[in-house]
C-alpha cells in the first residue's frame, strides 16, 4: 500500500511539473504470476463472491489502452461486478458505492444453512425467544457457519470454537468477507477489525450476542473502576507455581528437594541439539569450548500440551521453551490459587515476568513476547511486560507487578521469571571468562568458592491487594510489605550485584 501510494504521488508530482505520468492501479490478472500466482482456486471464488473479477490478457491490453487514453494521473484497470457489488449492501465500503447505483436493503433474515431452521424472522428475533445458554449457542452457530463459508470448509463442525482465527487461516480479505456476512445475518454494523478484535469463534459469538441484544458483555461490566490502593493494602501471594531441575514441577516438590538436600546439578542434555563432544574440553584455554559439562537443567522443557491451550503444533515448535513454560506455570500457580484461568478472560489481570535468555530462533523467541503469550493465551488485559536485569529480573517483575497493583493499573498480577538455554553460549562464553565453577555448581560463602554455575527454572507468583483476596476467599500466603530498586553504580564491576 505505501509503494502504490508512492507511484500515485509520484505520478501526480510529474503532472505537476508538466512531466508525462500516469499511475495504474491494476486489479487482479488471471494470468498465474506475481501476486495471483499465490492465490487457490478457493480465494479466486472467494473474490468473485465480493465483485472483484479477474482481468484476460485481451480485457488488461483494453483497460490499458482506455486508461492512457483517458488523460488521468491515476487510475484503476479492473473488473468489477456491480450486482454482486450491490448484493453486499450496507457493508460494501463506500470506496465502491458510487459504482452501484441505487441498490434493495439486503434482507438480514437467517437462512437454514446458516443456523439450521428456514425462517423469516431476523437474527434478533429468534433470539429473543430463547434463554440464554440458547442464545449464545445460536449464535456461535452462525459464527462458525459463516466461517466455514468463507474459509471453505465442508461444515461449521470442523471449526473448533476456540481455535484462533490466525491459525484457522483467515487474511485480512477473508477477515472481511467474515465480517460482511456477519453484518448481513446478524443485521448490524460490524467493525472492519472484527477478526482481529475478537479472534476466535468463541469471543466473536459473545461479542455479536452483546451487540444484538444491546448488552455489555459481562467481563466488562463485571470490571471494577480501577484508581489508587490504598496505603494500607498491601500486596499478597495467594499463589504459586513452578518448576526446577531436579524433577521439581511443584512448590511442595521444591520444598522436599531442599529438605532432603538433593543435588539438582546434572549433565548436559542431551535433546537440544548440542554437539556434547565438541563443547566441551577441560582446558579452560581451549577456545569455543566449556570445561564444565553440569549444570541445572529442566530435562523436559521441550514436552508441552498445545492442544490444551489451542496453539497449533507447527506453532508450538517455532515458540521459546521459556514462552510454554511460563504460560503452564502460570495456569498452574492460578489454579493452586483457587482461581478458574478461563474466568480471567477479559479482566485486568497484569503479567510481569524475567527473561534474561534470548537465545531461541526466530522473532516469535523474542523476550517481549514471553509475557504477551499469557495475556494473549488467556485474555489478560492488564500490563504484559518483559524485564531483563540479568540476575534480578524476577525480583524486578515482582516488584513492579506489586507497584502496578498499588497503583491500580491491574486488579490481579502473575509474576517470576523463566530461564531455559536453548544454546550453550553462556557455558562457553563464561569458560572464556574463567567465571564458570569447573562442576556446575555455585559455593556461595565457601572457602571451596571456584566459580559460578548455570541453571534453568520457572518461577510465577499470583499477586492480589490484601482487601481483593480477603474479598475473593483466596488463602493467603505471604505479604509483601514492600520493596525498591536501586542500582549499585561503580561498585565491584559492571556485572557485580
């Protein structure tokens, strides 16, 4: 769009000088070349049913001749199809309007394929018989029939309700269609964005039953008005999650490791695609190798249920190890507090989180993204926000997630951090240094201190203001009466606490 935009200034700047110019904003050839050449059969039909016909080479070679003979600075060589054009009614954009002349209100009546009964009545009317677990299941009918419609599927049972629409295959031209069809069935107005603001089956169903019955949906209504907390109010734990090397998956597993006094310390792995052999050498000189093969490691990091949380498995294997784990643990460490995950959809539910390794391929490994995937898993609109400080990023998340709640910018937090290698950089890196404990393990305040040594975990905290969890009947567990950051200056070293 900004290089047609471009072309269409340009042509219109060379008139102006007196120059020879004309723009051709050509629409879609059936020749199988350029942009068409990527098009199915199925999206050809698809542009058909909206007006947009496709140009022979004897119909371009035409419109060609008549656009240069025209005089214009700009002009568009297509196709068009005026009743199909006019059949979309109140939902064809105005850009095409003037094409279609006086057009019939396009009925908004429901068709049998579209929610299984033959009828006249409107949308709204059949709706205002039933009750309301009816209603909503009517109308999640007619979301999926119409994306079953529009992406060609053989039926609206195959349209799994809360699958993403992304992953369901939908563009910004079947968004669109999506949109239309709806408008047309429901008889209302929807936003062009309406794929993108509601991006499954099951948020779009609630959404259109809001706006044809009139009604605010209930995760808004149900949001309380968000303003400054009381000095008085502390922030609170009332739940937790993680998981550790050493087989921990849960705060009563760390607990029994510690009590036992368990080493956690462990070789390599050995499913990461590491070339164990050729990493590591005893020789600290040795360059581009570790003279430690140990260190702390989550030996399943790569296991993760997609399914449960409706991420396609093509997905889940170009995503950061850190970014599944941390969304499990935070499930977890909610459930541990007594709260349904799914009721959190919609509320002002914040996500801080440390994240210091972005070794993962890909921008979908990126570390601002570790929080963004649990606001967008779960429908969390508080803040979502990355930190990496290193070794105190998740003593950073948790002290701004208790700030966030102080100030009343969230009604509820999750906060910790996530570390999972996905290279050995940091082993070979810190060998380099002569920084790395030659056993993989720290020996903080020993006289047999000898380095430092790598681990990998996930760590998350439910936070809530003591009157909301008393309010809500969640167990407390711990209050955090306060907190601050700082930072040392020139302390010890660059890198030193």
């Amino acid at each position: 769009a900004a290089a047609n935009a471009f072309l269409d200034g340009l042509a219109e700047y060379r008139r102006g000088l007196g120059l020879p110019a004309t723009s051709l904003a050509w629409g879609l050839w059936e020749e199988t070349t350029g942009m068409g050449s990527r098009l199915t059969a199925a999206d050809l039909e698809r542009m058909d049913r909206t007006g947009i016909r496709t140009l022979s080479v004897e119909d371009g070679l035409a419109l060609f001749d008549a656009a240069v003979a025209s005089g214009r600075t700009t002009v568009v060589p297509a196709r068009f199809d005026v009743p199909a054009l006019r059949e979309q009614g109140d939902t064809l954009s105005p850009l095409f309007r003037e094409l279609t002349g006086p057009r019939a209100r396009r009925s908004a009546a429901v068709t049998s394929q579209d929610i299984g009964a033959a009828t006249d009545d409107t949308l709204a009317d059949r709706l205002a018989t039933l009750t309301q677990d009816e209603r909503r299941g009517l109308v999640l009918g007619v979301v999926r029939a119409q994306v079953a419609q529009v992406l060609g599927y053989a039926s609206a049972e195959l349209v799994e309700p809360g699958r993403a629409f992304q992953e369901l295959g939908f563009d910004s031209l079947t968004a669109v269609e999506l949109r239309n069809g709806l408008s047309a069935v429901a008889g209302v107005r929807l936003p062009a964005t309406l794929v993108f603001d509601y991006p499954s089956s099951d948020v779009l169903a609630d959404f259109l039953l809001a706006e044809i019955s009139g009604e605010i949906p209930a995760a808004v209504t149900a949001l309380p008005a968000l303003g400054g907390a009381a000095e008085d109010d502390p922030v609170v734990i009332v739940g937790m999650g993680c998981r550790y090397p050493g087989g921990v998956t849960s705060p009563d597993g760390l607990w029994q490791l510690m009590a036992e006094g368990r080493d956690a310390i462990s070789e390599f792995p050995t499913d990461r695609g590491w070339d164990l052999d050729a990493i590591y050498h005893p020789d600290p000189t040795h360059a581009g190798t570790s003279y430690t093969r140990e260190g702390g490691f989550i030996h399943d990091a790569g296991d993760f249920d997609a399914a449960f949380f409706g991420i396609s498995p093509r997905e889940a294997t170009e995503t950061d190890p850190q970014q599944r784990l941390l969304l499990e643990t935070a499930w977890e460490a909610f459930e541990q507090a007594g709260i349904v995950p799914a009721d959190l959809k919609g509320s002002q539910t914040g996500v801080f989180a440390g994240v210091m390794y972005h070794d993962y391929a890909g921008n979908i490994g990126s570390g601002s993204i570790v929080t963004g995937r649990v606001a967008y898993t779960l429908g969390l609109e508080g803040p979502a926000v990355s930190i990496d400080t290193a070794c105190s990023s998740s003593l950073v998340a948790i002290h701004l997630a208790a700030q966030s709640l102080r100030q009343g910018e969230c009604s509820m937090a999750v906060a910790g951090g996530v570390a999972v290698m996905a290279t050995p950089e940091s082993f070979i890196e810190f060998s380099r240094q002569r920084a790395l404990s030659p056993n993989g393990r720290c020996k903080a305040f020993s006289a047999d201190a000898d380095g430092t040594g790598w681990g990998e975990g996930v760590g998350v905290l439910v936070l809530e203001r003591l009157s909301d969890a008393r309010r809500n009947g969640h167990e407390v567990l711990a209050v955090i009466r306060g907190s601050a950051l700082n930072q040392d200056g020139a302390s010890n070293g660059l890198t030193a606490p």
